[in-house]
C-alpha cells in the first residue's frame, strides 16, 4: 500500500484538555504552565489534574489565565495561553502532561496502532526495521521512547508498509483511540500512526516504574 489510510478521527467531546509545552516559575505568584487548549473551556479558579509521566495526577487549581499579555476568564479549544497554578512547582511539571478535568482522564503505556513506515523520498527510513524497534513518539506535546512490536508473522517492518502495532511507551500518558502521533528517529519522522485500540498495562509495567522512582530516589 502506497498511502496511509487512518482510520476516523475520534469525535470530540465535552472535556476540557491542553497538552503542556513548558513551565515556568515566576517569582511572587507560582507556577505557569503553557501551552494550547485542544478542546472544551476552563475558567479561571477551577480545579485541575495534571496527567501523565507519572501514574498519579497532580491536583491544582488555576488562579489566573493569560494569553497575549492580557488576563481572561476563561479559555477555549484553539487557545494558545499560560495558566497560573496553585501549589505546584516547576519541577513537578513535565513536557506532555495534559492539564484536564479532575478524574476525566486515564495512562497507560500500552496500545495498538494502525502505522504507516515512510518511504525515503518521503522523508523516512532507507531500511527496514525488527521487533524491538525503540524511536521516539511525538504524542500531544509529548516526546517519549516507545517499544514496538510487530504483528505475528511479519519479521520487518519496510518503508512503504502499513500495518498493526503494538506499542509500549515509557513512561504513562492519557491515551485515547484515534489520537495520532508520529515517530521520530536521528530527528527525523520515520512513521505516522494512530490509535486503534487501547490496552492494558502489565503487572511488570507498574513494577518497572516502581523500580525506576526507587533507583531515582536512592541516586539523590
């Protein structure tokens, strides 16, 4: 097959949602997280959830919204803009986290995915690839190393194929079917992708993130 063919984007619904680009602690107020509203509206003084990278949520509330100098009441699906967080620093926000709706969103790491390998002159691979393949996925603001593994019976992956994934990320991320994302390898796209199928995760998922929050801790 020469082209990819997605399947139907999923239908938007209600919740509010904005993937985080940065944050920035600003002496004498807290902590603003930026980035762009994907859809529903939020108003200023409501509480949050920020989701993703790690299993549990951190539990805020949006003091103040800005965007382009001037302060709103509230912001909207399209909005690119910086929201004042109460209680949370800095350090506890990741690039990717969503900024959602208390208890309105799930992680996981594991899922199925309809993936479409780039042709050279489209920019991608001039090889092909194996089981045990580990790029980089660009989901939402997200940039994270992913495990893929091919269907049964198909020993590679070449340019030019579409074909059903599973995919293990590293670290937990509020998934959703018909969310796209892409993969990128030497800074590079090598693949196009989106969500079919979400799946659970794995007792030795959660022990291996246990593990690494151990390790991390006993390093400092």
């Amino acid at each position: 097959m020469d082209s990819y063919i997605p399947v139907p984007e999923r239908p938007k619904d209600k919740n509010f949602t904005m993937s985080i680009d940065a944050a920035h602690n600003i002496a004498g107020r807290g902590c603003v997280v930026t980035g762009t509203v994907e859809q529903g509206t939020i108003k200023a003084g409501e509480d949050v959830h920020l989701v993703g990278i790690t299993r549990k949520p951190l539990a805020s509330t949006i003091t103040s919204i800005e965007a382009f100098k001037k302060t709103l009441d509230n912001a909207t699906a399209g909005d690119n803009c910086g929201m004042l967080m109460r209680g949370i620093n800095k350090d506890d926000v990741k690039r990717g986290m969503v900024i959602t709706k208390p208890n309105t969103l799930e992680v996981r790491r594991n899922f199925e995915a309809e993936v479409y390998i780039l042709k050279a002159d489209e920019g991608g691979r001039h090889k092909p690839f194996f089981n045990g393949y580990r790029p980089q996925c660009f989901m939402r603001t997200a940039d994270i190393a992913c495990d893929v593994t091919l269907p049964k019976g198909k020993e590679m992956a070449a340019p030019g194929d579409n074909f059903t994934a599973t995919m293990k990320l590293t670290f937990p991320l509020p998934i959703l079917a018909g969310q796209r994302f892409a993969l990128r390898e030497g800074g590079k796209t090598v693949a196009s992708g989106i969500v079919s199928k979400l799946l659970e995760d794995t007792k030795e998922d959660f022990q291996e993130e246990e593990n690494r929050v151990t390790k991390k801790k006993g390093a400092k």
